[in-house]
C-alpha cells in the first residue's frame, strides 16, 4: 500500500518513540545495528514510522514501542525521512492492538490525563530531521527523538564528548550524556515551546 492511500484510511495519529533494526546494517562488532524513531499514524494493519535510515521497499524492519510492544513488517513505501510499514501479526495479535489504540488515543485527546513530573517536559516534534553544528563548523545530520524547553536528545552516527559544544539547529548546547544511539544535548538559554521546534528542527538545504 501507499503513503499517500493510507492517509484516507482510519487510523490513529499517534506518537510513539521506539526503535528498529534494518537487515544488513551492522555495527564494527559485527551486530546488527539500533535505531531511533516514532510512529505518526498507526492502525492493526500498518504504521507510519519516522526514522533517520530509511530502508528499501520490500525490507523486513523489527521494531519496538514501548506502548504496543515488537513488531515485525515489510516496508511498504518510503519518503524522506520514513516508511509504511505492513505489520506482520496474528488475527488475536491485531485485535488487541486495535484496543491498545484506541486506549492511547483516548489518553492522548485528554491532556489532563497525562501527568510529567519534569520541570520542563519533554515533547516530540512534528518534524525529526535536523542538523548539529560543530565548534569546527562540521555540520552532521541528525533525528531529534524528543526535546524540551531546556535540552534535546538526539540520534546520530557522530559521538562528541560529553561537555563538546554544538548547535542542534539554531539552538546552542553542550553535551551531557551518551545513548545508545546519539547524545542528550542541554541548552545553554531555554527556550520558548512556541519557538523551539523551529529553532531545533532545521534541516540542511537539499
């Protein structure tokens, strides 16, 4: 199926951090390597995932949220930036997706529900590909997996030390810790939630 087809049809807009892996791409230990990334758009029978390596129609992907849990797929169809992903799952397995959705959207459409106890809680930006800018001037592509008005966490395939400064975007911040797959970056000035996707999200000119 297309993207563009299972925009018409129903389903749930929906963002879940997660990650995946890819046939044929390993790290230097020879261990098929993970990625970040989100959903944006979920039914029982396929999902919309964002994610910094795309794969080839035809690629079979296994990924995990941490709300509904594994998945395996075939990539359906690719854009810049993500896929469809055809879910591969039992009549059962799918039934009690669909239930799991519709309790997520319920949650997500009451705000009041959702409780963080962080001082400056963190969010998921519509869009997720952006640039880091180093003290150098070297500029890298990366995928925000989720910001906050004072840091962002980032997956990449560059490790500067913790305490490097860079810009993610337009926003300036240090290093303070590693992830498996990237770094968390904390903001020099914190910034505005009207402001910041835009000032984080800026992808290098094409």
């Amino acid at each position: 199926m297309s993207i563009e087809r299972f925009l018409k049809q129903r389903a749930v807009d929906i963002v879940m951090e997660g990650t995946y892996v890819l046939p044929n791409w390993y790290d230097p230990q020879g261990k098929l390597r993970t990625f970040a990334c989100r959903t944006t758009r979920v039914s029982p029978f396929r999902m919309m995932v964002d994610m910094p390596v795309v794969g080839k129609v035809g690629d079979n992907l296994i990924s995990y949220f941490r709300d509904i849990g594994n998945f395996e797929g075939t990539i359906s169809d690719t854009a810049r930036g993500g896929v469809l992903l055809e879910l591969e799952m039992t009549q059962a397995m799918r039934a009690k997706l669909a239930d799991k959705l519709t309790w997520l959207e319920k949650k997500t459409s009451d705000p009041a529900s959702i409780s963080d106890a962080r001082k400056t809680p963190r969010f998921v930006p519509k869009a997720a590909l952006s640039t880091l800018t180093l003290a150098d001037g070297a500029v890298h592509s990366c995928f925000v997996v989720d910001a906050s008005l004072s840091g962002a966490a980032v997956a990449t395939d560059i490790r500067p030390p913790i305490g490097t400064p860079l810009g993610i975007g337009a926003c300036i911040g240090r290093v303070i810790r590693h992830t498996p797959d990237g770094f968390a970056v904390k903001f020099v000035k914190q910034q505005s939630r009207d402001e910041l996707t835009g000032l984080v999200v800026q992808p290098r000119p094409v």
